[in-house]
C-alpha cells in the first residue's frame, strides 16, 4: 500500500473508535475534534491529511513547525489548515510560535500568558495576524494522582489553574479555550481524565466558554471521551511509530 492508502486506512480505524466512543457515552461525534499529531512527520504526509479531510495538526516544536507552516501556508489557508501548538513553549519562541499557531494547548505560567498576549498583540499589530490565539491550560494531574513526578512535561499543578484562566482572560489577545491534559504514565487514564473533567467542570463554572478539553491520545481516547474531551491528540495510530528526530 502507498502512504496515502495507509493513512486513509487509519483515519478510517480512528474515526470508527471515535463514533463507538461517543455513542458509549452518548456524545456528538461533531463535539469531539481530532487533532491529528504530525511531530517529526513530513510536510507531504500533512499534504496528505488536509486532502482526505483533516483541518487539525499538532506540532509540539516551533522550529520544526515554523518550517513545515512556511511551506503549508503557500497552498492550505486557515480554513483548510489549523495549527494546534501542543508543545511546551520556550518565552524566547513566542513571537514565532504566535506567527503560526491558531491555538496553544500548553500554557502552563504567568510569564507565558504575558509573553504570548504581547507577541499575538505585535502580530495584529503589524496585520501579520487577524484573529485572538486560542489557550489552553495544561494542567499537569501527577499531584492529584499522587504518582511520582516525571519531569519536562510541562504543565500547571491544579492549584495554579484557576489564577492563570483569570490572567489569560484579562489579556487582549488571547481567548481562553479550556484545559489541556496528558494522563500520567502508570495512572489509569480513567482515573486522570476523571479528575481533568472535574477541573474542566470547575474552569466552565467561572468561564462558560472555556469548553475545550484536550485530553486523549493513540492509545487513551476512548476513556479521554468518556470523560468529556473536546479535543483528541493523535499521532502514532494514524501516522504510524514516529522517524527519529532530526
Ligand atoms: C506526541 C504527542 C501526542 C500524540 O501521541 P500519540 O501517542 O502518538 O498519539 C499527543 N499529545 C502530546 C502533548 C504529544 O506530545
């Protein structure tokens, strides 16, 4: 089989488990976006997703993404193409991760949201962009799932989640979409995306618009949509085992 017939093949096999998870928990599939996760994959497989119907890539690394969207952009507009950061975000990196993003699923700081808002502002500034960047929060749930911290993953601990909506909804520039989530290696992704939806529950209390819960990846998105994600993060089922980094 050629790589388009592959992919095909495994965007069929997603959205079947996608349509039986949201019937299980009697959910429209038409709530749930799949972002197809393209990370160390080539720009021509994202060709190939955006021509069988995919309007979602994650990227989790601003050079490599700032490449790839310098070639996309020539051919797929927005409407085509939307590009979700889902990577941790160095402050130094904002102005270009703003340049590309339409949503960041990893704002975990203060010093993050300011920078961002400031960088979006420049780029509206200068008509480089038009609309709001969409944020959301990564909560990291280690402390609620008293597991052993893996470090580098990014991530606000729960506590911080609330003062960081009200920080990212006081700016001009970036909209507050919801939380984003990884569940914890070793962790029941059931007992993770429970505590998640909880938070998201709490978050919507304040912020009714604030609906985005990106949570769910390859291997977890059936529990992920059982607990109300919004927004599914898949790579490896789709794309296959990642090349190695360049
Ligand atoms: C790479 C990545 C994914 C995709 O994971 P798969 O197991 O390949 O589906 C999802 N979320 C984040 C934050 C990632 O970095």
């Amino acid at each position: 089989m050629n790589r388009r017939d592959d992919i095909a093949a495994n965007l069929t096999t997603i959205e079947e488990r996608v349509r039986a998870a949201c019937s299980n928990a009697g959910r429209n599939r038409a709530d749930v976006t799949l972002v197809v996760v393209t990370k160390y994959h080539p720009v021509s497989d994202i060709d190939l997703l955006v021509s069988l119907g995919v309007a979602d890539v994650g990227e989790n690394r601003e050079q490599e993404a700032t490449t790839k969207m310098a070639d996309l952009r020539a051919r797929w507009t927005v409407e085509d193409l939307r590009l979700h950061f889902i990577g941790q975000v160095q402050t130094n990196k904002v102005r270009r991760v703003a340049a590309i993003a339409d949503a960041v699923h990893s704002v975990d700081r203060p010093r993050l949201v300011t920078a961002l808002d400031q960088a979006v502002g420049h780029a509206r500034a200068e008509r480089r962009r038009t609309s709001e960047l969409s944020v959301a929060i990564q909560v990291d749930l280690q402390p609620v799932l008293a597991v052993s911290s893996t470090p580098g993953r990014g991530g606000a601990h729960p506590d911080e989640v609330m003062s960081l909506a009200d920080q990212v909804a006081s700016t001009g520039h970036l909209r507050l979409a919801g939380l984003m989530c990884v569940a914890p290696l070793g962790v029941e992704p059931d007992r993770a995306f429970e505590h998640a939806a909880a938070l998201s529950a709490r978050l919507q209390a304040s912020y009714p618009e604030a609906r985005w819960l990106s949570a769910g990846m390859s291997h977890d998105l059936e529990a992920a949509i059982q607990h109300g994600a919004t927004h599914l993060r898949v790579g490896t089922a789709i794309l296959g085992p990642r090349p190695a980094a360049q």
